[in-house]
C-alpha cells in the first residue's frame, strides 16, 4: 500500500517516498545535463529541494473539488451578483515549464446556494497548482463553480504574466494576458456581463 509524504512547508504530497526520491533524481540528472556539477557545494542538496519544491507547485494534481469545497456551501435567499476580485495564482505552463501568475477575479449569481469566499482562492490554488494554460484555466474555475453551486451565472477573469515571455522568445517585459470563461447570464446577458465586468475596472 502506497503511503502519502508529507511536507514539511505544506499539506502537499506525493504518493511514495520513492516518488519524491525519484524526482530528486531527475534533477540531478539534469544539473549535470545543462553544464553544471551536481556535487558542488553550492548544488549537493539542491536536487532533494527542487524535487520538494515540485511537489509543491503541483500539489493541485492531489486535491480534489470535493476536498477543497468541504461544508462550506451555505442555502441563501436572494440573487445578487457577488465578486470576489484580485486572488492571486501562481502556476507554471505547460508548454515551457516556467512559472506564470498574476490575478483572478470571479463574479457569480447565486441559485439559492452560496460558497464561502475562501473557497474560491482554494478552487482557484487548485487548478494553478498544476501544468496549465491560462485559458484552460479560466475555463476549470468556472466549470468548478458551475458544478458546486449551480449559480445562474458566473464570469471568470484573469490577468496573468508569463516568464515565458519575458525571460526568452520575445523578451517582452510589459505584456499581459487577459483571459475570460463566461457561464450562463454571463454569457447571455449583455448588462450582466457589463455589470461584472464595470466592477472590475474593466
């Protein structure tokens, strides 16, 4: 029976000590592959941290919608738009394997059923700690909150930064991705959708 490792900076996790041990591995290996010398000083434990580290970043590949929403959905009257704006993600791209990050701002309207807010930056942690697009995740979060809550209508936007893009290729500093999931009065509704989106500043 496999046996979950616990961390010692968070409740990530990978399913075997061999895992974590095999990572380690695959560090090394590479160290020694872009020129450096894995037994120098400096890089000796480096490989063990960034097998740690990795398990961290993509600590989402272990959570589940379940988990993470628990007993926070609460029954509520009433149908006004609720938005919780500006949670902050960090996740890595799946085409370079390079940290991406930025903001993500969630707009709903409630069917009787409300989530409790941290939630949201839980659902959102969820999906960016793993190997993403910003456009799948817009997507995930809002198909997320669709299935959790059944709201009449959600609207998901964010602002990411991708070092892709400015550490290599087009070394452009400044530039931003903007990307949007709308669901439901959000997609049909034009006011809503302006009214979502004026409480953004956009």
């Amino acid at each position: 029976m496999s046996k979950r490792v616990h961390l010692e900076d968070s409740d990530v996790i990978f399913e075997t000590t061999s895992d974590l041990e095999a990572m380690s591995d695959l560090a090394q290996r590479w160290i020694g592959l872009i020129g450096e010398d894995p037994q120098r000083e400096g890089l000796v434990d480096t490989p063990a941290r960034v097998a740690r580290a990795w398990a961290y970043l993509t600590r989402g590949y272990q959570q589940t919608l379940e988990e993470v929403v628990g007993q926070a959905i609460f029954t509520a009257d009433g149908s006004e738009m609720v938005v919780v704006k500006d949670i902050e993600f960090y996740s890595m791209c799946e085409h370079h394997m390079l940290p991406f990050f930025g903001r993500v701002h969630i707009g709903y309207i409630p069917r009787k059923k409300i989530l409790g807010l941290s939630k949201f930056a839980r659902i959102v942690d969820m999906y960016a700690r793993r190997l993403q697009l910003q456009e799948r995740l817009a997507t995930q979060i809002a198909d997320a909150i669709v299935e959790v809550l059944d709201p009449l209508g959600v609207g998901v936007v964010i602002e990411g930064t991708h070092l892709c893009m400015m550490m290599r290729g087009v070394e452009k500093q400044q530039s931003q991705t903007v990307t949007s999931a709308m669901r439901g009065s959000f997609r049909k509704d034009q006011r809503t959708r302006s009214e979502f989106l004026s409480l953004l500043g956009e």
